[in-house]
C-alpha cells in the first residue's frame, strides 16, 4: 500500500512539474509575441527604378521625406534606372529583407517577364501598400492647334505623327499600342529610356507632335498652359482636370494606369512588412502629401497589403494580355 502511494506521489509530482514547465513555455512565447518589432531603428534605402523627375521618384521623395520626419531616421532615395525599371526592382529583390532596402513598386512590373525585360513578378517582393496612381494622357503643345481628340485624330489620318512616351515596353508605351489598337491610328512612336519626364522635354522644344504619359510628369507645363491634355485613359475623369474627357466617353475602350506603391524583398517578416505599411500609410494621410499630390496632378490612393496584393495578382494578368495583345510578348521565345 505504501508503494502505491509512493508512486502515485511520484507520478503526481511529474505531472505538476511538467504542467508548471508547459505554464513556464507558453509564457515566454506569450511574451515573445507580444514583442513588437522595432522597425526602422537605422538609415533605410528607398529605391526608384526609375531617373529624377519622374513620377515614381517624385512619390517616393515626398514620402520618404514625411517618414523620415515621422520617425526621425533617414530615408535615402536612390535611383537605379535601366531596362524599364528592372535594373532596380532586381537590385530591390535581392537585397537583405530586413526592412532597412524597400522601394517603389511600379504597374511595369506586371509586363517584365511577358516582354522577357526580366523574370520578375510582384510575387519575388513583399508589396506594403499601394499609395497613388496615373492614368495615360495624350498631351499635345498649346500652339498644336489641336483642341480636341477629334481635332488629334484628323490630323493623324493625313501624316503619321510623332509621338513620344516612357520607356520602351512600360506602361505609357503601351498606352500608345493600346491608343494604336482602339483608334486605327498609326504613330512615329519615341519611348524615352529613362521613364516619362524627358518626353516632356521633346514636346516643349517641339521635336515631337504629342506625348503619351502621366499628367504628373508634365504637371508645370499643363498648370503653366503650354501643354494641353486632350483625353485620359481611365474609367471616369480626373478630379484634377475635370473638363478633360476621358477615352471611353469618345467611344474608345481604353484603360491604362499606373498604380505605384511601398515593397520590400520577398522574404521579409510580416511584422516589419506591417510596419512599413503603417509608417507609410500615416505619410500618406499626411496634408503635405494631400498637397503635393494635388499640385502635381496625381492622385492618392490606398490598398492594404493583402488589397495592393490582390490587385497586383489581377494587373499581372491584364497587362500580360495587353503585351500579347501589342505583339511585345518574348516570354518563352
């Protein structure tokens, strides 16, 4: 009988000690968890695949500038140009995924592996948040004599224009093709090596006849009057420019836009992903980015991580058609 109560008492202890060691263990991964990240606690790199100027690199310095007020470490914004924005986005994709490398994710990584530009995709990144976007525009001078589409369209059918865009294979590019396609016009099309911005400069020193970019890229010119904006490629009109049509209102489906946002490399934690978000979407939110977007003719917007995730999924899908579509498929090939 005493060795049956003896046994017990053994057995009993055992079982107390190894429910005080679980106890002791769900502790510290309670405490563990509750942990929160510390994001940034050092200088971070923002990388622009694209030249100065430009309408990713405008959104990423304001933005960098606004987050680094906010949490008092540096944000140093580097552009990485080349091969339509993939020199940099390799670079980005390849960088140590701790947090401290992100970068501007734009709509043209949606065409790179289609157009054998890359073999990248928004699935080798860690998209944060999506914060603005740009709809193609066909800009024309203020002395084109040119008021309307229809005004564009007459001419284009008696000489083949000369119209200049981005980079070759990018968005804007495409919403030439796309232009191109819906219209039955045919064009001298230029792309500019370095993104938007220096199509501009062609247009202003007359050395082509329109430009096929984000209105954002030439905002001084439109405010200033020398440049006009005859249609937009979007479902429904700017708030920025509310008198400009837009293609589908003359009959023409054409939808090209361009939504940038915050990524970092594939790889990195979830908790440090999540605070990239917060501290951007709180920059965002920010009056002197409200401004800044409205003085530039952009437009803000915001999809959270798994939202920017999901559309980015359904954009990979869409332009990868369109590229096929425009004959710039070499995917495969």
């Amino acid at each position: 009988m005493r060795n049956i109560s003896k046994k017990a008492g053994i057995i009993i202890a055992l079982l107390t000690l190894s429910l005080i060691f679980s106890m002791a263990l769900a502790g510290c991964g309670k405490s563990e968890q509750n942990k929160e990240v510390k994001w940034p606690e050092k200088p971070v790199t923002v990388i622009v695949p694209y030249g100065p100027g430009g309408g990713a690199d405008q959104v990423a310095r304001i933005l960098a500038g606004i987050a680094e007020k906010k949490t008092g470490v540096k944000f140093t914004v580097v552009n990485k140009t080349g091969a339509v924005g993939s020199t940099g986005l390799l670079e980005l994709s390849k960088a140590n995924p701790d947090g401290y490398t992100i970068g501007i994710m734009p709509s043209n990584i949606s065409t790179y592996k289609v157009a054998g530009i890359a073999p990248l995709t928004h699935e080798d990144f860690k998209l944060a948040i999506a914060v603005n976007y740009d709809a193609c525009a066909l800009i024309v001078r203020k002395d084109s004599g040119w008021n309307t589409f229809e005004d564009f369209k007459k001419a284009a059918q008696t000489k083949e224009l000369k119209v200049a865009t981005g980079s070759p294979g990018g968005l804007w590019h495409l919403g030439v093709i796309e232009l191109e396609n819906k219209t039955g016009l045919k064009f001298n099309t230029v792309p500019m090596s370095t993104g938007g911005a220096p199509a501009g400069v062609q247009l202003l020193g007359g050395h082509v006849d329109a430009i096929v970019i984000g209105p954002n890229e030439a905002a001084s010119q439109i405010k200033s009057g020398d440049f006009k904006i005859l249609a937009v490629m979007a479902p429904e009109r700017s708030e920025n420019f509310k008198d400009v049509p837009t293609f589908k209102e003359l009959g023409y489906d054409i939808d090209v836009r361009s939504v940038r946002g915050i990524a970092a490399p594939k790889g990195t934690p979830d908790d440090i992903v999540k605070k990239i978000h917060d501290i951007f979407k709180e920059a965002a939110q920010d009056q002197q980015y409200k401004d800044y977007m409205k003085n530039s003719l952009s437009n803000a917007t915001y999809m959270s991580t798994e939202e920017y995730t999901k559309y980015a999924a359904n954009e990979l899908i869409s332009y990868s058609e369109l590229m096929k579509k425009a004959g710039l498929a070499k995917e495969g090939k």
